[in-house]
C-alpha cells in the first residue's frame, strides 16, 4: 500500500512544523538576533545617510532588509540540522523503510523552514510599524516580502538539507551558517 | 458435516504463505575494512523466529542492514517475503518491519503522533490510522504516555514504542536488531512474550539479533551463530547445546585447605575447566552427579555448594571459536 504523494508531504511538513513549533530555542533567537543586529548597526552607521548619494535619510529604513535575510539563514541551517539529526539517530533510515518517496521525504522536511521563515516575515514587518519603517508598496508588497522570505528559506534550506545528505553531520551543517551570514553582507 | 476453517486461520496461513527469508553466499565489504559479513547463507521458514547470536562487531547488524535493503550488499543473493532484496527493494519494505539497534524516534514528537506519521506513510486509511495505533499502543502499553513527547521515555519505553512502530502496517516479516539491550529484567521479559506471541499466534517471521545467550535460547526456534562475518553454527538450541556434550559439575570447599583434595576427587570423573572463583570444576566424562557427590562422601571432603552445569550457547560458541562469547568482540571493530 503506497500513500499519495501530497499526503506524504502533508504528513512530513505537519512533522517538522511540530518540531519546530516546539523548539523555542529555535525560534526565538531566530527572531531577535536580525534585530538586534539592526538596532546596533542602525544607531551605529545613521551618519552613514549624510553621504552624498546614500540612497535613503534613516539608515534604519535602509537597512530594514537585512534582518529578512538573515533570519531564512537561521531557518535554513535548523532544516539542515534536523535532517542531519534524522540521519544521525536513524530516523531517516526508519522513514526510508516507507515507501514513502524521497522527494517528499525533502519537501517535507524543509516545511518547517517555510513555516518559520514565514512567522520571521510577520513579526518584522510587525516590528517595522511600530517603529516606522513600512513597505512602499503597502500590503501587497508586504505580502510578496513575506513569499520572497519563504522561497529564500527554501532555497537556503536545500542547501542545507544537501549539506546534510553529503555529510549526515549535523555540526557540519551548523558550520555552513557563518560561511552564508558573511556572503550576506558580501552581497 | 462440512469442515469450516476460521478467518483468522485463513490469515495466518496467508501471512505465512512466502514470509519466509532466504539467503544464500551474502557478502558485504567496507572501505578501509575485513568483511563485515562474509558469505552468509541462512534460511528462516515462514513463522519462524531466528536468532541471530553473536559478538558485538561479529556482522549481525550489517546483515539486518542488507536484509531490510538499507545496505546494498556487496555479493550474493538474498529474498525477503519472496523479493529479492536488491532488485525488488519497495516490495520487501512493504513486507518487513524492522525495530533497529538504536530505537530511533523524534524526541519532541509523542508517541501516538509516531503511530500516526508511520501508518500515513505506509497509507493506511485515516480511520484505520487511528485504530491501529489506539490497539498498538495497548499492546505495548503505552497508551498512558501516548500524548508525552518520547524525549521523556524511559529505555523500554521507546523499545516498545519501536516495536508498535516496526508493527503498524502488519508486516509478514519482523526483523528486530538487539531489541533487548539494555532494557530491565521486566522489559525484557514482556518484549520476549510479545515477540514469541507475533511469531506463534499471528505467523510472523522473526529474524532477531542478540548478543544475550539467554534471549536466543528462550526464545529462538533456531539460533544462527556468527563470528567474524561467518556463520559457525545453526540449528535449535537444544541441538546445539547437546553438539556440545555433557555438562560439568562445580563444586565450592566448604573448607579452602581442602581444594586441592577435592580436584583430585574431581579429576577422576572428566577434565578440569577454567572457573573464576575458588570452585573446582570438571566436564563430566564418567560417571554422574550421583557419582560425585558420592565420591566427596567416601573422601570426607564437605563442600559448601555443588552445581551440575549443562552446555549453553557460550559453550557452543567457545567450541566452535575457541573464545567465550561473553567479552569475545570487545577487541573487535564495531560493525556490526
């Protein structure tokens, strides 16, 4: 007997929303880690903005994206981890013993990632109105954020994910966070 | 009078019908290592449970690997549930549960929301699903810690979890890899009875690793010991036992200046063997325990406890390797 493919997906994403969800640990520095790093930075580099051709009048609104990034990398390396600890403590072997398929043994594992990287979305941007910093595009343009930080969790995620199916090593994995936060500023 | 034959004796004869498991020159090699397993062949009939003795790193658990088609094998051939292992590998995952050597659970997951990802993967139907686990968890008595996260489980909670785990969609074939170790007394005794329960009552083939002599005696229909990758001996523990030959007979002085009188005593009825403690003992080649004790009489020799030993598993692995089980693959790599 083999189950649909969506239903396999369904059941491995309500899996690692679960984890997730009950992983303060995981979430919380998730959150407050890209802001802090905007307040220091913000107050720091505000003289920045007197530049001629600086692009904006408050360094905070100009640097408003970076927590957005920053925080897909903190979920993209707890999907790669979480696998690794499946391969780790035999979990992955025992779904291999499924007949579940590989691809969504992969989609479903990095649903998790969505998932946070989408609550990231909705609390900075909630964080943005209080202190005044707002899309110009408005709600439309907050909701493509909201999407672009999801497909970007995604992304960094498989990366992530490919990390851990190479080395089955969840430090490992952890080691490739500081190697993606520095081409963040890089870019 | 027309003879009706019940439903569930229809089941079971169906299950039993091409669970078996046949293996024939299987080898698997490392890297940088010896064979792990070296041209194994075993065969376990339908409904059997088979114990897998041996060492630690002796190659029980490479061979659970290749037979539950996690492990490609290296050569030879081998058929679970009627499929080949390497060429029809779904068709045997869909057959076999495995409960491997460590019990691998999601420790923030609960143990009812196991149940539930591993029938919905199988693709059991949502109301199925429910009453399947609702009765596994019964069985396993769990259904008191259902709704804990397993993080918190003892260690014979989470073997008994693994077995619901391994049991969910019904497999025909049960491979169960070291499921007793470091469990308690009590544990272990319940896992044994739920295992010869499966075997006997439901027709499940068991294929069962263990490194504890007293697992594979108990509860094995037939014991295959491995060494070194190879199968030294295979038959029902009985038969083993008795390839072995006659037991021996220990005795403790009552009185220590009296030791050496009592091996002279002793000597006359078979060989002396290695004991660890003060007491003398020989493998019996003439003459009984009667005998014995009736020699210690004449000679005035008391003795503070006399023991009659009969072969085990240890003295079979010892004849056929020349080392004790017990300890024997402490020196040896860890695969396996």
């Amino acid at each position: 007997m083999r189950s649909p493919m969506l239903l396999q997906v369904a059941q491995l994403a309500r899996r690692s929303v679960i984890r997730t969800l009950r992983q303060p640990a995981v979430i919380v520095p998730s959150v407050l880690f890209p802001m802090l790093l905007l307040a220091v930075n913000s107050g720091g580099l505000q003289p920045a903005t007197n530049l001629p051709g600086f692009p904006a009048d408050s360094y905070l609104k100009f640097a408003f994206a970076l927590p957005f990034l920053q925080g897909t990398l903190f979920a993209a390396t707890a999907a790669g981890t979480d696998l690794a600890r499946d391969i780790e403590t035999g979990f992955l072997s025992r779904l291999s013993l499924t007949p579940v398929r590989p691809a969504a043994l992969l989609i479903g594992q990095l649903a998790g990632t969505v998932v946070l990287a989408v609550f990231q979305g909705v609390v900075f941007l909630s964080i943005g109105l209080v202190i005044g910093v707002t899309p110009e595009a408005g709600v439309g343009g907050a909701v493509m954020l909201v999407l672009f930080m999801a497909l970007l969790a995604l992304g960094f995620g498989g990366i992530g994910a490919w990390l851990a199916l190479r080395t089955g090593n969840g430090e490992a994995v952890q080691g490739l966070f500081p190697l993606l936060f520095v081409g963040l500023f890089l870019s | 009078m027309v003879a009706t034959i019940s439903d569930e004796t229809i089941t079971r004869q169906e299950r039993k019908r091409g669970s078996g498991i046949e293996v024939e020159g299987l080898v698997r090699e490392f890297r940088k290592g010896p064979r792990a397993v070296d041209g194994i062949s075993l065969s376990v009939a339908p409904g059997e449970i088979y114990g897998f003795l041996g060492p630690n790193g002796a190659g029980k658990s490479t061979t659970v690997l290749m037979l539950t088609t996690l492990l490609p094998p290296t050569a030879g051939v081998a058929r679970v549930a009627g499929h080949d292992i390497v060429r029809e590998g779904p068709k045997v995952r869909a057959a076999i549960g495995a409960a491997l050597q460590e019990a691998a659970l999601d420790p923030l997951l609960t143990g009812r929301e196991h149940l539930g990802l591993q029938a919905a993967l199988h693709g059991l139907p949502k109301q199925e699903r429910k009453r399947r686990g609702e009765a596994l968890l019964e069985r396993v008595g769990l259904t008191e810690a259902a709704d804990r996260k397993v993080g918190g489980y003892s260690g014979g909670m989470k073997r008994r979890l693994d077995l619901a785990l391994a049991l969910v969609h019904n497999p025909r074939v049960l491979f169960l890899d070291e499921p007793t170790t470091g469990l308690d007394p009590q544990s272990r005794s319940a896992l044994w009875q739920e295992v010869a329960r499966l075997a006997h009552e439901e027709g499940v083939t068991v294929f069962l690793t263990t490194q504890y002599l007293e697992e594979a005696d108990q509860l094995a229909d037939r014991v295959g010991i491995i060494d070194r990758g190879r199968i030294v001996a295979e038959d029902t523990p009985a038969a083993l036992k008795a390839q072995v030959g006659r037991p021996s007979v220990e005795a403790v002085p009552a009185n220590p200046k009296d030791r050496a009188a009592i091996q002279r005593t002793l000597e006359r009825f078979g060989d002396l063997v290695t004991t660890q403690s003060s007491a003398v003992a020989v493998r019996l080649s003439r003459g009984d325990l009667t005998d014995v004790v009736r020699a210690l009489d004449v000679e005035g020799l008391p003795v503070a406890n006399l023991k009659l030993n009969a072969p085990t598993l240890d003295d079979v692995f010892l004849a056929k390797t020349g080392r004790s089980l017990e300890g024997a693959g402490e020196s040896e790599g860890e695969q396996g």
